[in-house]
C-alpha cells in the first residue's frame, strides 16, 4: 500500500534524490571540461546501463524478450534519456548547472499540459492552470533580460548563444514531460525492468551518433576530474538515483516525489556556488521562486493549506480539496 504521507525514511530519501539528480548538473559541467557534450552523455547512459544490468541480474529479474517491449524501452529511451540529456549537457556549455536545474524544473508545468491533452484521467483544473502560469511567468523572468539584450550588435552572439542553451534546457523539460505521459504504459513491467531497459535503448542509440560526431579516438585522454565526473553520472546520478526513485514511488507515491523537483535546483546550485563558485542573477532566484510557487499551487498543497486554515478559522472540519 503506497503511503499518503512521508515520515523521516521517505524524506531522507528524497533528499538524497535531489542530491544525485542535482549533482547530474555539477557533475556535467565538470565531465564537459574534458569531453564534447555528446560523449559525457553516451559514457553517462552506458555507465549506468552496466551498473543497472548488475541490479537487475543480482534481483533476480530479467529484460523482456522480443520486439514490442524493445520498441517501446527505445522510444522511452530516446525521450527519456537521449534527447533531454543531450538537451541539457549541450545546454550547459553556455549556461551554470544551477540555472540548467532551475529551467528544468518546469517539467512538471509541461506535464500537467500535456497530460490534459494526451490522457483522459488528468485534467487541467483551475488550481493547475494557475501553476503552469506562475511557474512559465519566471520562466519568462529568467529568459527575458537575455532577449531584450539582444538589440546591442556586440553582444548578440554571446546573449543569443545563452538564450539557445536555456531553451534547449526547456526542450529537454517537454521531453521529460512526454516521457512520463509515454511511460505510463509500462506499468505491468517491474520499475527496474524499465530503467534497465530505457537506460540500455539509449545507449545503443547513441553510440552510433558519438562515433560519427565525436570520433572518440581522436579526442585527447580526459583528466581524473572529468573521468570522476563521468563516473558520478553514470553511477549516482543514474543508476543509484533510479532505484531510489523507484522505492520512492512505491513507498510516498507520485505525488509526494513530484517535490523533488523543489530541491533539484537547490542542490545543483549550492553545488555549483560551493565548488565550482557559480553565482547566480537576481532575476534568476526571482524566476525560481515562481517556478517553485507554479509548483505548489500544482501540486495541491498550496490550495489545501488555505482552505485548511480558513476551515480551522471557522471552526469547522479540515479536508485538503483535490487539486
């Protein structure tokens, strides 16, 4: 039976999740010091493909055979894993892994869109459309300074770089999104199963791409920081963060791990300010509290918070109204 509310199992799992998917974005600008883009993203999958393999053969499970669930782990694969990292690591040769973490965040403004679209079972509800507003308004917070700044001649190439890489940041968000719209048909499949599965599609589908692009035998002998970095990926932010993930939303639910997406960027920010010494613009902490605050209001328990608070000033009983 999946638990309504955490207790201090649930949380300290949690932030351990936004602590791997988090370093996901320290770890990638330090692997992109050695290696192009494309190569920290193939030696990300295929590192965590070997490990999750691993798991999958200690538990005693194995992959599915013949081509219909194949088919389907390689188009998870592609949204899931190829697109959105690639996305995101090219992304962050012009932008900080903070800033990557909080464009990222909006996935779930992506979600509640497209979900209302694509599925008859989630709506767009008044208390949702008003999330996905606020939480695009800090989007556009963010972005905006760069656009406008555009009109000076002599720094259109390096403010139009910028605007390219948040926006491919975003990308990778709508790719996330239909990832989770697409995924909900592997429920009959164990959640191991399916990362494995997902995780190992993309590492055939890229490898192809990674020696016609970046032809690896010809880039110099990364350093120990970079190598490290691509070992963090793979291991901790893929591998270890999907069987959390997975024991997460067997043990909270979806809607309580749907919070992780507040404390991704708060990881990968202080990561960033702590080591790699990022800092980070105003408008950018303005625009990731109204990212946060979309989030909230999405999420129900804004909502429920009020009314409980105006019920207990009635005087009458509290119940959280459904989001």
């Amino acid at each position: 039976m999946v638990e309504t509310r955490m207790g201090p199992k649930e949380w300290a799992l949690l932030i351990a999740l936004s602590l791997l998917w988090g370093g996901s974005f320290f770890f990638a600008e330090v692997a992109l010091r050695g290696l192009p883009p494309l190569s920290v993203v193939f030696a990300r999958v295929a590192i965590g493909a070997l490990a999750l393999l691993v798991l999958v053969h200690a538990a005693g499970l194995g992959l599915p055979r013949g081509l219909r669930p194949w088919r389907a782990f390689f188009v998870m694969g592609a949204l899931n894993n190829l697109i959105p990292f690639t996305l995101i690591v090219w992304g962050q040769t012009a932008v900080t892994g903070g800033l990557a973490a909080i464009l990222n965040a909006t996935t779930p403004l992506f979600t509640v869109v497209l979900a209302d679209r694509l599925t008859r079972d989630e709506r767009l509800t008044r208390p949702k459309l008003a999330g996905v507003v606020i939480g695009f308004l800090g989007v556009a917070v963010m972005i905006g300074p760069e656009i406008s700044a555009e009109s000076d001649p002599e720094v259109l190439g390096e403010r139009g770089l910028v605007v390219l890489a948040e926006l491919a940041v975003l990308a990778a968000a709508l790719a996330y999104a239909l990832a989770g719209i697409y995924g909900r048909r592997f429920r009959d499949i164990p959640p191991l199963v399916t990362a494995t599965g997902q995780v190992t599609a993309s590492s055939v589908l890229l490898c192809p791409l990674v020696l016609a692009a970046d032809r690896p035998w010809t880039l110099p002998v990364p350093d120990a920081a970079s190598l490290g970095a691509l070992v963090g990926l793979g291991l901790l932010s893929t591998a270890a963060a999907y069987v959390i993930y997975f024991r997460l939303l067997a043990t909270a639910g979806a809607t309580n791990l749907l919070l992780v997406t507040f404390l991704i960027p708060v990881s990968a920010i202080l990561l960033g300010v702590l080591v790699l010494g990022e800092a980070l613009a105003a408008e950018q902490l303005a625009g990731m509290g109204l990212i946060a605050l979309g989030l909230a209001a999405i999420d129900g328990r804004l909502s429920g918070w009020i009314y409980n608070r105006k019920q207990r000033a009635r005087g009458h009983p509290t119940v959280k109204p459904a989001p």
